[in-house]
C-alpha cells in the first residue's frame, strides 16, 4: 500500500495490485472471462451454438482465426465434408436460423465481437430505461477510464467497473430494441429478459467493486458514494422492468413464470 496524491482527493491510500493471478491470468483477461462466463451462461442461444462448451466461445472471441482454423481441420478429418458444429433446434423465443456451417458461425462470432466495440452506432430507442442506463454508463466510463489508464491506478475492481459499464448500457438497447422493433409478444418478452438479466448481474458486481474500492481507499469517498448510488438506482429500474416482463409472460400461460415469481 502506498501514499497517492489525484486531483479528486489528495489525502488517499491506494492499493498497487499484481497483475497477474494465481492462475496465470492477468486480472484484465479474468475479469472479460467472468463477463463473458456471464454472457454464455444466460444466453440459450450461445449454449447451442458452442454445444454447452464456455471454452469454444471464448476462445471464438479471444482467438477467432485459430478457432475457425481447428474447427474446419476437425471437420475435415471427420466423415462429413460440410464444416459444421451441429444442428441446433430453435426455442420458441429464437427465430434464428436453426443449423449452422463454419463459416455462418464466424460471421455470428464477427458480430457478436462487433458488439463489444464501444464505436458502434446504435439506433435510437425510446425507452427511459436504456436512456438512464446510458447516462450512467458515460459517466462512469469517463471516471475509471480517467483513473485507470491516465492516472494508472491499476485495480481489478476499477477495471471491473470500466468493462462492465457499457456492457450494461449495451444490454438494456438490446433489450429494449428486441421489443420496439417486434412489439412486445410472448417470444420477444423471454428474448429481452435475457439482456436484462445479465445486466442485473453486471451491476450488482459494480456495486461489489464500488465497496471494494471503498475499503481500498481508491478514489474520492463522495464520488465513489455518488457512482454507487447511481449504479444501486439504475439496478433497482432493471430488476423492476425484469419483474413486469416475467408478470407479462406468466399472465399469458408461461406457467413457469409463476413458478419463478413464487420462488
């Protein structure tokens, strides 16, 4: 622990932490795994694209070109001639495409890693939810971006919350674009819960790192307490909107609905 001079507050102790882990890994890579092991875990979708394999998507993501290359070299070698995974059978609530060569999965995996640049531009939405979750996510962008690579306070809780912010701006447009462009229906209700969810999971951790942060003594305590209201807020909003979803869908017979809701 060492003395640390900033411009939001002079008189505060920050912590220098080890980059890498005990498993190697430095804690940037462990905390985009954890995110994305979030992201594959609540998204049916993904589980059958990868057959249930975290491994498979995350290398997708980390090393697409040598993915693709040992997938079609263990195509090949196998008795089919086609490049494929497997077939996958839609759900009700996904109307994609329903078998999948190598080549439709690279072009998916392009798209979802497209996703995860902070460049893209997004349609407009009308909805109050994603709007407040995209004024928090800017200004708590600007703050640990500030702290984390211009003052080099190299934290894996500041870090934690710099790549969970607009993952969760990203996730309510999702969800609310499902709904604004479709309408709201049984199939598109149980597509927009599953951004919503993760989004829920992502905040509840910045608000673990804001405590973290807290007791480290890593930035200003009226900025960390401001943020950390703001995140607990804009948690509150989404874990409302989860709710009304899940008594949208148990009031039109998803029965499992009710069952969750009473549990």
């Amino acid at each position: 622990m060492s003395f640390h001079e900033t411009a939001e507050n002079p008189y505060i102790f920050t912590v220098s932490e080890s980059t890498m882990s005990a498993t190697g890994h430095t804690f940037e890579e462990e905390v985009r795994r954890e995110q994305r092991q979030t992201v594959f875990h609540a998204d049916p979708f993904l589980q059958r694209l990868f057959k249930g394999n975290f491994e498979w998507y995350h290398k997708a993501l980390e090393h697409p070109a040598q993915f693709f290359m040992d997938m079609k070299r263990e195509s090949l070698s196998s008795s089919s001639t086609t490049p494929s995974l497997a077939p996958f059978h839609a759900t009700p609530w996904d109307h994609r495409i329903s078998q999948f060569r190598a080549d439709e999965i690279e072009e998916i995996i392009n798209e979802f890693m497209e996703d995860e640049s902070e460049d893209d531009e997004e349609e407009d939405v009308h909805d109050a939810l994603f709007h407040e979750a995209d004024e928090w996510a800017v200004a708590l962008h600007r703050w640990s971006h500030t702290l984390y690579y211009h003052r080099h306070i190299r934290s894996r809780d500041l870090f934690r919350i710099h790549e969970n912010s607009f993952a969760v701006a990203d996730l309510c447009y999702e969800s609310a674009r499902l709904v604004e462009e479709e309408g709201l229906s049984i199939r598109t209700a149980e597509a927009s819960l599953i951004p919503l969810r993760i989004a829920q999971v992502f905040l509840s951790r910045c608000l673990e790192s804001f405590l973290t942060l807290k007791v480290q003594r890593i930035g200003a305590p009226a900025t960390l307490d401001k943020h950390a209201a703001a995140t607990l807020g804009l948690l509150s909003h989404v874990k409302r909107r989860i709710t009304t979803r899940e008594q949208y869908l148990a009031s039109s017979g998803r029965w499992e609905y009710f069952q969750a809701r009473e549990e």
